[in-house]
C-alpha cells in the first residue's frame, strides 16, 4: 500500500468505505442502530440521542505505525493533534479537520481548529474512532 502507487479506489476501498460511513453520519441521521465500531451507523453511545455531529478519529501511517499528526493554530495557540474529523472524501483521499484536545475533569474535549489536511488514503494503515461528540464548527 505504502510503497505501490495505485490509481483507482479499490486500493483503498476499506478505509474509503469506513471513512464515507462516518462523513454520511456526521452528515445525516441514520435510523438503524445495531452495528458497533467506526461503522456503525448512528453517531453518539445509544441511537436515540441526536446532539452528536463528529465522529473523532487518528489516522496510522501504513509505513510507519505512528499516527499522524499536524500542527494548528487555534487563537494565536500552535499545538500539534493526531485526532481529526473526516469533512469530505475523493476517491483514495480525504480531508479532515484537525481538532485540537483538552482534558476536563478526566474527560478528552475536542475542538475544531480552521486548520485541515488531505491525506491519500494509500498512506493509512488503520483507523482509529473515539467517542461520538459534538463539536462546535464556526
């Protein structure tokens, strides 16, 4: 994956498929809830709650195993973050949003930043999805 160029989807169509189930949730209510994981189809812990918009993820360099990670400023603050929100998707690439992360009261809170990436998709190993959240996206 790392090493080869491929260029058509199926080379990446996995994590395309996961990551387009997550753009559609953050997108759309779903009304089927039995799956769990990245792909099950409804954000938040339990269906009926609808406050969620963002299902947060990190994404693992296939070559390396190290997460990505990028750097954003969010009111003249620079930071570095390895969690993002998938925004859109074409063909094996796809753009996220950086969110940066602080902790309170023992509970992880994402913020957007302005700051995105578009990362190809032949570069990713894995994918990891936190907790459903709801994010501020002005």
């Amino acid at each position: 994956m790392c090493d080869k160029k491929n260029e058509n989807i199926e080379s990446c169509e996995c994590l395309h498929d996961i990551l387009e189930t997550i753009v559609n949730l953050q997108h759309h209510d779903h009304p089927k809830c039995s799956a769990t994981g990245c792909d099950k189809p409804y954000l938040g812990p339990e269906k009926r709650f609808t406050c969620y918009n963002t299902r947060p993820i990190s994404l693992y360099n296939c070559c390396t195993g190290n997460m990505w990670s990028f750097p954003y400023t969010v009111n003249g603050n620079t930071g570095t973050s390895t969690v993002f929100r998938v925004e859109s998707l074409d063909d094996c690439c796809c753009s996220c949003r950086i969110l940066c992360t602080t902790v309170e009261n023992g509970v992880t809170v994402y913020n957007a930043t302005n700051d995105f990436v578009t990362i190809n998709l032949d570069c990713v190993g894995a994918i990891k999805c936190y907790a459903d959240t709801y994010i501020d996206l002005c």
